[in-house]
C-alpha cells in the first residue's frame, strides 16, 4: 500500500460553540497552507511550539487570534507534516477557516478516519491501537473508556504479537520440511502439540473479543416475568428514579421501557418489559410480543416472580426467554419475608424494589452473570472485522490439528498459512484496502 501525498484538512473538535475549536491539516503542504491564515507565524516554526497567531481571511483581514502548532514529518500522529489551527469555537468562524484551508487546491476535505488511518500507513500505529483511538473516541462508561486507552497503549497488540510469532515460527518450520526435508529434517517434530497450544491461545482472544463487545456497547438486561411480580418497582430502584408505572392493576406495563446505567464502570441498558400471561388485551398483547423480542436480544433475562410461585412455574418461564441466560429472582420480598425461594438452591435471590432489600446483591449477582469474574475494563476490544478474523484463526488452527492427525503435512502447513493470513488482518501484517474502508468507516472525520 502506498502512502498519500495529498493534503487533508478537517475540523477536529465537535461542530458546536465551545472555548475552543481545533482545525488539523496533515500533508506535505501542510505548513505552507496553514500560513496562509496565519502569516505572522515564522515561515520554519519551531515544531511543537505554540504561537500566538492572528488568522486572517484571504484579504487579510483579522478573523481571529488563537494558536499555531507545526509537527515535523515523522515526529507527529500521521507520521507527516501537521498543522493545528486552535481558535475560538464559534461554528461559523470555523467553517470560515476551513472554508479558507480548502481554497488551495493541493488540500481536500478528510475523510472518516483520514488521519488516524494515516497514521497506520506510516507505521505510527498498528491495526489494534489504531481502532483503539475509535474506541476511545467512542467511550460511554468507565470500563470503556480504560479498555480504549489500554488498547492503544499496545494491550491487544502483545496479546496478537505472542500468537503471531510463534503461528509464524511453526509455518517457518513445516514450509523449511516441506520444500527443504534435507536441512529441515526434525523442525516438524511436536507440530500436533504446537498447533494444539496455538488453537487454545486463539480461543482465548476469540473470547474476549465477546466480552469486549459487551464493554463497548455496554449490556442489555431484561427484567420480565408473569404480571405484579414487582418488575416495575424494581426497574425504578434499579435506575434510581420513577421511569415506569406502578399500580396495583395487573398488566400496568405495556410497552418496553430502557434505562442507561453504569454498574461499576460497565454501561448497562436496563429493560423493563410487559407482564406475561395468557388472554391479554388487544394493547397488553403489543407489548407482550415486545417483551419476547427484547428477551431475544438480551445478554440477561432478569426473571422476576411473585412470592410463592412453584418451582414448575418458573421453569415454565424460563422457557420463555430461549437461550437468552436466565437469573431467577423472588420479588416483592417485604409482602412475605416467610416465602421461599422460587428458584432452584442455587439462585437464591429475594429482592424488594420498595424496600430496596436485596437490591445490592442482584447488581453483584448481574454483574457476575455477564462477566464470570474479573473486571471490565480490563478487557480488550475487538472490532468486529477483527473477531470475524479471530474466528478464522480458531477454524484454520482447528482443521491443522486434526489433519496432522489424520492428514498429510502440506495440509497442515496450508492450514497454518491460513491462520497466519487472517491473524494478519488483525496486526495489519495482511491487510486489504477494503478491510481499511471497513474498519476506518466507523471513525469520525477529523480524527
């Protein structure tokens, strides 16, 4: 892949009124133009030295007074010459400025993700810690937010180069067998363990790209059940405010109600759903099939049942929920503090969304649920291009083992270069022009 030589310039903050807006070029004319707002500066700037600049229109006249930063190709983000323009964040005055910086004809506007793809291209940032700028860009919790900044401190990088050399030791090894058997003799020896302990490596990182999947777009957790189980009133102590109704008649909730929470770092949509029963009226009806497509695309089901409920009942509920996992939990709990779990003994769970007992424990217990043990921001994130190539690696690695088993060693080593191939789309090691238009989309333009 070729570097560009074009010039490229975009506004880099949010295009609202703020103290202050950022305009960026990148490119080999990069100073030259960005001068022309600001003719004080000195034709060779000191790089990364902020001036105290004047930025005129083109019959220089004063539009503003603000900063000058040059960075000198290499020693910058993209790895080429860099002007930042920071002025004050007026909308109009900015579009005027840009407006200004697209006259000349050697710079065009950036496109999505321009800059950090750039970036890539010059070697200043790998595949992993390139999406890592996205992700933290894109931040909504905590847990998110430390992710991102650990894969952009190389995180996810180690974690693909410690699979990534030794995928490509062993290809060395059974190709040097293949095509030189005289000096190679013996490099193939152990090549089922070898693929073996790989294909483990490589599921390990498949699975955490699910996990990262919850952090970056945070969990879905459905409350559901059969009617005045209590789901409303613990939908409202579980968001901290009165966002459902609540009354004593059954069927109250009619529709689906979310809610954003953040649990210890980690962003949760919590959904409050229809009771479900049988013969519901024409409305209650909507909302009942609502209740089972939200149940469908949850990461939980929250299974809400009223005191005394028999245990044959709440299997008959879980059943409602599909593969969806489920978490059995009592309510109403201060209505009959005697009755016992409707779950089985190892979900004891009794909650009361009036009281708020039990509360605390059902938040542990979620939170649990979803992530097993270990924290969220500890994860890394993995794009979905990224875990499709995952997947491959795992399936290639797979068909390696069993044909050194029962194949022949052009099999396994065609099987390993497969493996090795798709790891290389997410290193950036082998990586198409396409799968950049793919992962760079999802950036913001300026970025």
């Amino acid at each position: 892949m070729t570097t560009p030589r074009v010039t490229i310039a975009a506004l880099a903050t949010a295009p609202a009124a703020g103290a202050v807006g950022i305009l960026r070029l990148s490119g080999p004319a990069a100073l030259e133009v960005g001068r022309k707002l600001a003719p004080g500066v000195p034709a060779e700037p000191t790089p990364r030295h902020a001036y105290l600049a004047e930025f005129v229109d083109a019959e220089g006249r004063a539009l503003d007074e603000g900063l000058f930063l040059y960075f000198r190709a290499p020693s910058s983000f993209t790895g080429e010459d860099v002007v930042e323009l920071q002025a004050h964040g007026a909308p109009r005055l900015l579009q005027l400025l840009l407006g200004r910086l697209l006259e000349d004809e050697r710079v065009r506007p950036a496109r999505p993700g321009e800059f950090t793809r750039r970036a890539f291209l010059h070697g200043r940032l790998d595949l992993t810690r390139a999406e890592a700028v996205a992700d933290l860009v894109a931040a909504d919790s905590e847990a998110a937010v430390r992710a991102a900044a650990a894969g952009l401190s190389g995180a996810l990088s180690t974690k693909v180069r410690a699979l990534e050399e030794p995928l490509r030791a062993l290809h060395a090894d059974l190709e040097g067998v293949l095509n030189f058997p005289d000096e190679a003799e013996g490099a193939d020896e152990n090549a089922e363990a070898r693929v073996v302990a790989l294909r483990a490596q490589a599921q390990v990182l498949l699975d955490e790209a699910a996990r990262g999947r919850l952090v970056r777009r945070g969990a879905r957790v459905v409350l559901y059940g059969p009617v005045n189980a209590g789901k409303s009133t613990l939908f409202n102590r579980l968001v901290g405010e009165a966002r459902a109704l609540v009354d004593e008649e059954p069927g109250t909730t009619r529709d689906v109600l979310e809610a954003r929470v953040e649990w210890d770092g980690l962003a949760l949509t919590l959904l409050d759903t229809a009771g479900l029963r049988e013969a519901p009226g024409r409305v209650e009806a909507l909302g009942i099939a609502r209740t089972r497509g939200a149940l469908a695309a949850a990461d939980l089901a929250v299974l809400v049942l009223p005191p005394g409920n028999a245990s044959a009942e709440a299997e008959a509920w879980t059943r409602e929920a599909g593969i969806t996992p489920v978490l059995h939990v009592g309510g109403k709990c201060d209505m009959d503090a005697d009755a016992p779990s409707p779950s089985s003994q190892e979900e004891q769970l009794r909650v009361s969304g009036l009281t708020g007992e039990g509360v605390e424990a059902l938040r542990t217990t979620v939170l649990s649920r979803l992530w097993g043990g270990g924290t969220p921001s500890a994860v890394a994130l993995v794009s979905a291009p990224h875990a499709d190539a995952l997947r491959r690696v795992c399936e290639a690695l797979t068909r390696a083992a069993e044909a050194s088993r029962f194949s022949s060693l052009e099999v396994v080593s065609g099987e390993v270069g497969l493996a090795l191939e798709a790891l290389g789309e997410v290193s950036g090691t082998h990586v198409s022009e396409a799968l950049l238009d793919a992962i760079f989309q999802r950036f913001c333009i300026g970025k």
